[in-house]
C-alpha cells in the first residue's frame, strides 16, 4: 500500500510521541514565531558557488525539538532510498542516501539560528522511506510505521553549510557527497544529548543501536 501524503512528516512525529521527546510543530505555532506585520526577507550575494543571487522570503522551517543537551530547529526531509542491486550473484545491495535540499532552505535556516540565539541549532533531519528492512549497518534509527520502514538520519546545518556542493544551479539545489553526508550525518538521539554550546562541526559519541 502506498503511503499516504505527507506520510513523512506523519512518520516523524509518531516518532518523537513515541520515544517522548518534546516538540513544536511550527505550522500549530505559526503566528507566534512569524510576526504578520513584517515580511522577512533574506538575501544573498554569494551562497554558493554557480547559484545568483537572490532574494527570497524567509522560509519557514518544521519543528522546534528540546533535547537535555540541545534545541533543535528542524527541517524535516523526506526522501525514498534508492536501491539498486550490487554485483551479479552477489546478493547484496547498495543504497544512495538522498540528501539534497534547496539553497533557500539553508540560507532562511541560517537567519532562523541567528534569531533564535546559542541555544537552539540548526538541522536537517531526513526521512528515508525504505521499501523493505534496511541492511543492518545501514542505519542505527530504524521504525515501521504504518507497514512502512522509515530511518532517520540528522546533520547539523552549519556541517551541511561547510559540505555542500551545487546540485542545479538553476533549481538552486545543493546536496553533500555521499562519503561527506556519511560522516556528518548521524542519529537525532544523540544530537540531543549534545550540548548547544558545543563547537560547530563537534561530532556526538553515538549510542550502540
């Protein structure tokens, strides 16, 4: 059966219920966090490499999630794992972790970190929508929701900021190498047991899955 929309959003907030992490959607905290009587503009000379400059709203962003070490200023991404069979006979399969994200989305996330103050991070979580179980090693947040296999992967914006790479220039679209997302992305757990003062680019010790 395919999942229903927004089944990753859906997904994700099951998630948190579920491992009892306090959390704010922003779409039910709308009107607190984006004042009606100023329209916040961002714009940028050089974000990257190939892109224009641009100016654009302000982006809104998901969820604000309070960790005992850290807040977090969520993005959520959803994204279905490619996979592709590995060599012949073989029986062993690869997957390619999406993690492309538009330009706009890290440069409002940018500004967002700013207003909220050294308390709060910023973050990308991604949602990997797996058609069947994941290979162990894969992954270390693995959940079926809904007959589906969901996996979870978080990094750190200004990890992402320093690691991407233009996707489209004319899209505006950047994305990180798979061995760079591999080392900077790691379970959201963890990321909240991180403390906020920690330095950018502080990798958590992660728990055994």
């Amino acid at each position: 059966m395919a999942p229903t929309p927004h089944h990753y959003e859906t997904a994700f907030e099951r998630y948190l219920r579920a491992r009892r992490i306090p959390y704010v959607s922003v779409d039910e905290a709308r009107k607190a966090l984006l004042p009606t009587d100023h329209a916040f503009r961002v714009h940028c000379e050089s974000a990257a490499p190939g892109t224009s400059p641009a100016s654009h709203s302000l982006k809104s962003f998901d969820y604000v999630i309070y960790g005992a070490g850290a807040n977090l200023l969520v993005e959520v991404k959803g994204r279905k794992v490619a996979r592709a069979r590995g060599s012949p006979g073989s029986g062993a399969y690869r997957s390619r972790l999406q993690s492309w994200v538009g330009l706009d989305d890290v440069e409002s996330l940018k500004v967002w970190q700013q207003l909220f103050g050294p308390q709060f991070r910023a973050c990308f979580v991604f949602i990997y929508w797996c058609e069947e179980q994941t290979p162990d090693g894969l992954f270390q947040e693995v959940f079926i929701q809904d007959g589906c296999w969901y996996a979870v992967r978080a990094v750190m914006l200004d990890d992402y900021a320093r690691a991407m790479k233009i996707r489209s220039p004319r899209w505006r679209t950047v994305h990180v190498r798979t061995d760079d997302f591999e080392r900077i992305s790691h379970p959201l757990t963890p990321a909240l047991e991180q403390s906020a003062d920690s330095p950018p680019g502080c990798e958590p010790v992660f728990a055994s899955p």
